[in-house]
C-alpha cells in the first residue's frame, strides 16, 4: 500500500472535511490524461485536468476540464473578458499554483487565482483530480469544487 502524500492539496480536503479516495499510479512524462485514466481503470472524460493559463494582461486562471477535451482558448477569453487566454510556460505555471506541472491541483495553490469548471463535469458522479504531486490523484464528488473553490462554470471544451 502507497502511502498517501502529505500535499497542501491533501491537507486542504482534510481541513474542510471534504471525503475524497487515494488513487496512485506510475506517472508517465506527458502521458496526461490517458495514462493516469488507464491506470486506474476509469473514463477519461471523470480525470479532470487542472490547466494553469493566463490571460492577455499576463493574469493566471485555473481551468478544470474532462481529461478527454480541450480548452477552446478563443470561447474562454471571450468568457474571461480577455483578448486572448493561452496556456502558462510550465515554470510560470509552477511558480503561480506552487505545484509542479504533471502534478497541478486545483486546491492548495500558492496564489489565490479564478477558476473555471467546465460546466459538464459537475454532471459526472465521480471526479479523478490531481492531489498535488506526479502519479497522484484524488476521487471526489464533484460537489466538492464548488464548495472548495467558488468557481465559474463555463461551457469551453472541444471534443
């Protein structure tokens, strides 16, 4: 038995009393999505994504989205009030979220920043997110973003 990371992402969940599962898998350098889904035998579409992007005045954003979609840019910007919202350097994105990328969860992050929720994934009965380091991911209701992070729904992705 793995035993469980002590991450700000973890001690967050444990502090506000949020249930949530330990789920561990071998990491794979830009495997993403459809690596850590394999490994535990879930959909895709329930392994969300944590992106770290910034907008067009360089202002950090945090966008949760299904592991088997992508982030329409150019419809977030225009939800953002931005000219343009691009995904930050992994250095930029590290030093904003405290976490290293591959490993980013949306809890705990070093700077307060906005999130936005792809609205579908609050649908889903039972969310794989990021627990704050490489190979690591948490399993929760996805009532809890809500409850966690005050985000904004959005409807961005592209299949």
């Amino acid at each position: 038995m793995e035993r469980a990371p002590s991450t700000n992402a973890t001690r967050l969940l444990k502090q506000r009393c949020i249930a949530y599962t330990e789920h561990f898998y071998r990491y794979e350098e830009r495997g993403g999505t459809r690596v850590s889904a394999r490994e535990l035998g879930v959909d895709e579409h329930a392994v969300i994504k944590t992106l770290v992007m910034e907008d067009d005045q360089r202002r950090p954003l945090v966008v949760l989205m299904h592991g088997d979609r992508e982030v329409s840019t150019k419809e977030l910007a225009r939800v953002v009030g931005a000219r343009s919202v691009q995904p930050c350097k992994p250095d930029v994105a590290d030093r904003h979220s405290g976490y290293q990328v591959g490993g980013t969860s949306p809890f705990g992050t070093r700077r307060a920043m906005p999130v936005y929720v792809e609205r579908t994934v609050l649908e889903l009965p039972r969310i794989y997110v990021n627990g704050g380091s490489r190979g690591f991911l948490v399993g929760i209701e996805p009532a809890a973003l809500t409850t966690l992070l005050a985000p904004t729904l959005v409807s961005v992705a592209i299949a």
